[in-house]
C-alpha cells in the first residue's frame, strides 16, 4: 500500500510531500527553485540528504492540472475543481503541448488553425509594468492562447458566479481563454527565468481592463456562458 500526504505552508510556500511506502518514509521539500529529497530512517531518528533536483514540476504532479476556488486557497486543503468543471463554469480549456517541439505540435497547430490564432508573442523579460499589466483584471476580445514554456505561475480567471477561479500552470500547459472572460497571471517564483508564448489573432492584441461590460464579446461570452454553450466537456 502507498498512501500520500500533502501539507502546504503558505507563509512560506514551502510544500512538504511526505510520503509512506511499506517501512520507509520519504520527505520531498519544495521550494518555487529546486527539490530537496531526504530521506527518514525508520525510527524517525535522522534524516538523510538523497538528491536535489532542479525545479520541474511536473516531475510530481504528472499530467494532472490544479484548479481551485481562489476564495479557499488559504484553507490547508482547498477544494480542487476538475478540468470539466473549470470548463463548464469558465469557457476556458487546457492542453498539454510538447515545449520542446511546439511548433510542429499537432494539437496546437489544429487549434491555431481553429482559432485563426497565427500570431506569436513571447511572454518573457517582465519587468514591473509586465508584472502589474498581467495581474490587472481585464479580458480581451478574442480567444488567447497562453502556453508556458519556463517556469510557473496562476492565471485567475473569473467564473459564471464572479468568482475567482486559480490555475496553476507549468512548462506543457496551454490555456485558452475565451474572448470576454475577465483574468489576470501571476509568475511564481524567478520572474528572470519565466518563458511562455502568447498566440494571438493576426491583426493584434488589446486588453480591457474590468469593469468593461458592454462591449459585444463580453455580452457574447456571458450570454454562451448561461446559455449552456460549455456545458460539454470538450474532447
């Protein structure tokens, strides 16, 4: 039997996995740059440095996506939501993309087709101004494709019920943000090291900071969203 148990410290955003197999105990501490793996005797008496690993989060978390109510994030065991469920009360989607050979990835060469979201934009060098655009609320008037090659963060996006809604994303996810649907990112960790890419219509990109509710995409996007429109998972 293999039982796992999550502790997460906020304060600090050290996340201890502790994890019990048989008589031996293994502790993985994590910080936002690299994972310390240690090992417990089986007395719990001393602990033994194993292995540090640099940051790559997906090493642990495998191919399953984090969603939850913003509102409970400060709860030690926050209600997680599924990518269904994230779908049905948001519109938005996620993918998983080779960052490795992205642009002959079949998946998101189909959904650039799609969407007609041929234009690249490199998300990469923030500064300041970067940082507090990106975590200013807002929506723009066509889909946005948000794809993370380095690194990690939270894209917040508001739901039917005008709550937030945090995803947490690392190098492989791809969100697509529907036109009309109010969000904002943050970078977790090294802001230096964060890459990711923007696909976005060709004749440009704009946003609109809330409150902004009279424009037709976002009448559009309120109106599919209680309308029923995400209602099916999409394939």
């Amino acid at each position: 039997m293999f039982s796992t148990y999550i502790y997460r410290c906020w304060r600090n955003k050290i996340k201890l996995l502790l994890s019990i197999a048989n008589d031996s105990v293994l502790l993985i501490c994590v910080n936002t740059r690299l994972y310390y793996i240690l090992r417990l005797s089986p007395d719990y008496s001393q602990i033994f440095f194993e292995k540090k690993l640099p940051y790559n989060n997906s090493f642990f978390r495998g191919k399953m996506v984090r969603a939850w109510l913003l509102s409970e994030e400060k709860v030690l065991t926050p209600k997680y939501i599924s990518l269904d469920e994230l779908y049905k009360t948001s519109g938005v989607e996620y993918y998983q993309i080779d960052t490795n050979n992205y642009e002959d990835d079949p998946l998101l060469k189909n959904l650039i087709e799609q969407r007609d979201n041929h234009f690249v934009n490199k998300v990469e060098h923030l500064d300041d101004s970067d940082l507090i655009k990106h975590n200013t609320e807002h929506y723009h008037e066509h889909d946005e494709f948000r794809l993370i090659i380095h690194g990690c963060g939270y894209f917040d996006v508001r739901d039917k019920y005008d709550e937030w809604l945090r995803v947490e994303v690392i190098p492989g996810d791809l969100l697509v943000i529907p036109g009309g649907c109010y969000h904002r990112f943050v970078v977790d960790g090294n802001v230096e090291e964060f890459k990711g890419l923007r696909f976005l219509k060709d004749y440009g990109y704009k946003s609109y900071p809330r409150p902004n509710d009279e424009m037709d995409c976002r009448k559009n996007y309120m109106r599919r969203l209680y309308n029923g429109a995400y209602d099916d998972p999409k394939e």
